[in-house]
C-alpha cells in the first residue's frame, strides 16, 4: 500500500480489513471503516467500494466516536 491520504480510491488499500456495521440495511448501504498501519482509519461507502476513500487519524475518528456515543448526532438520524 502506497501512502493513504484523503480521496484515494479505496481498492488501493489492498491490505485494508473493511468493516461495516452489524445494523446495515439488508442492501447493504452501510459505511464501512478499517484500521490502516500506522493508527489511520480508511472510511469507504459499502456502495462504492471501489471509489474514494477519507483517511482520518485515530484523534478524529474518536472524537467523532464520543460524539456520537453521546448523542450529537442523532438529529442526522431519518429515525429522529
């Protein structure tokens, strides 16, 4: 794997584990994440999984985390 950096095309972190959530709809649309060397996270969308991919350092990905565990973003929600 080259570099990562924000807007890759996620088939180019070939030794990415993808990961999506057990609460994905049963198409399948769900975002999925995976861990990359170095403590990066790779965010794709299961329905493009060939196409951009945005890296995020382990500080962002866990204050989004904490603000979703407490409810910051419920409102983006369609079941709010």
């Amino acid at each position: 794997m080259h570099h990562a950096y924000n807007g890759m095309a996620a088939a180019e972190l070939t030794d990415a584990a993808w990961q999506k959530s057990g609460f994905s709809n049963s198409q399948g649309t769900c975002v999925e994440f995976a861990k990359l060397p170095g403590g990066q996270v790779a965010v794709r969308n299961s329905r493009f999984p060939e196409g951009p991919a945005l890296v995020y350092t382990p500080a962002e990905i866990e204050a989004m985390l904490l603000g979703i565990k407490a409810g910051e973003f419920d409102h983006l929600s369609a079941a709010s």
